[in-house]
C-alpha cells in the first residue's frame, strides 16, 4: 500500500488538472452560445422597439425587464470568459504540479531500485 501511494496521489491530481480544464473549456464553449442570446435580446430590444417606447416603459413590465436583461449580459459574459480562463490556468499548474513531482520522485525511486539490486 506504501508504494501505490504515490501513483494514487499523482492520479488525483491529474484527475483534478483535467477537471479545472475541462471545465474552463466549457465555460468557453459556453460563451458562443450565450453571446447569440444576447444578440438576440439586443436586437428585439432595440429593433422592435421604438426608443419613445423604451423610454416610457414602466418599472416592471416587460420591456423594462428586458432592458435589464441586455443590461446586465455582458457582465455574464465576462464572467464565463475570465473564470474559464482561470479554471484553465489552475488545471495547467495542477498538470505541471504533478509534472515536478513526478520529475521529483524518479531519483528517489532510482535509487531503491539501485539499492535493491545490490
């Protein structure tokens, strides 16, 4: 059990390196389909409503809740580019984490298997 203890902890964190990534890419892929729902409000928003309607939309109907619907999408947009490209980078430092330690464990076991033959 000793000496899968090791394995057992590199298979964890490349586990945990390709999550993070794999999730950030999805968030990305995510991004393309949001940004065509957007576009979608934004324009039957503007296009199909005159700005004297726009700007006599009374608070709760629902023109006004999708003035604040295409208000607030980029800021759902930043937040799946930005937060993907953060689970990306963390899933690339847990890859080159296990990538030193593993790097760090070749001598170490070199030498047992040096000692051993001996």
């Amino acid at each position: 059990m000793q000496s899968k203890m090791p394995m057992m902890m590199m298979a964890l964190i490349l586990l945990v390196a390709f999550l993070f990534a794999g999730s950030g890419v999805k968030m990305h892929l995510d991004v393309a389909r949001e940004e065509g729902t957007f576009h979608a409000a934004q324009n039957d928003y503007l296009i199909n409503n005159t700005k004297a309607d726009r700007d006599s939309a009374t608070v709760g109907s629902d023109l006004s809740q999708l003035q604040a619907e295409v208000a607030n999408y980029p800021s759902t947009l930043l937040f799946l580019k930005l937060v993907g490209v953060g689970r990306i980078l963390t899933g690339i430092f847990f890859l080159l984490l296990g990538i030193l330690i593993a790097l760090v464990m070749m001598p170490i076991r070199l030498g047992k298997i040096v000692r051993g033959a001996q």
